[in-house]
C-alpha cells in the first residue's frame, strides 16, 4: 500500500526523479510525471527509451518525489518494477497526466509505444 503521505506528495502536481541502473551497474535518473494507483508508484514511458530497458534488465529503481514548492519537503522510494501496461491503457493514462503537468491534453508524438511501469515500494519515507 502506498504511504498516505507519500500519496499526497504524488497527487499533487510533482515531479519526480527516476533512477535506474545501466547494464554496467551505474545509474541513470530520469525527472519525471508520476502517479500512484493504491499498491504502485507509476510511469509511463515509451518502449524504446533507455529507462525501459534499463528496468527490463534490472527492475530495481529508487525515486524521489518532492514537492514543487518547497524541494526539500520529499518522499523516498525504494522497489521494484513488477509489471507494465501497454496499449490504448497507457496512452490514456499519459493523456490523463498531462492536464496535471501541462495544463492541456499530451500532444508529444509517440516514437514507439507508450508503457506503464508499476512499481511496487518496499521503502517509502517522508522527510524534510
């Protein structure tokens, strides 16, 4: 279950930093939109990014969602990619997401295919 306060940090119109890890074992960390539905951290991607198959590889992430207004107000998460959704799902799900960080509807043509990546935190905190 996602930690209530880790949820409000999430619902509101954050960002997010992504960290993977490369086939060499280093990191890479993406900013990102980012949602939550009631057991996940989400992102949606496109299939032929570098952070797809990063995860594909190596579904271990950290991430860090901090709050727009005052940055050192965070959430850490810790976990795992345990599953992706693909299809009509996951475009609409970018489209739902983009009024929260744009303020209109996602108009970024899509290079490949879009993917959700549900993450499953085995650590969540709060601080600042």
């Amino acid at each position: 279950m996602i930690n209530p306060d880790v949820r409000d940090l999430i619902s509101a119109k954050n960002f997010a930093a992504l960290t993977v890890l490369l086939s060499d074992g280093s990191p890479m960390s993406h900013v990102m939109w980012v949602d939550a539905d009631d057991e996940h951290v989400l992102f949606n991607t496109e299939v032929h990014r570098d952070k797809y198959k990063a995860v594909q590889r190596d579904p271990r992430v950290a991430v860090v969602v901090w709050e727009l207004a005052d940055p050192y107000h965070r959430a850490e998460i810790r976990g795992r990619v345990v599953s992706e959704v693909r299809g009509p799902e996951a475009r609409a799900h970018i489209d739902s997401m983009s009024p929260k960080y744009n303020g209109t509807e996602y108009d970024v043509p899509i290079k490949s295919e879009r993917v959700i990546l549900k993450v499953l935190p085995t650590v969540q905190k709060v601080l600042g």
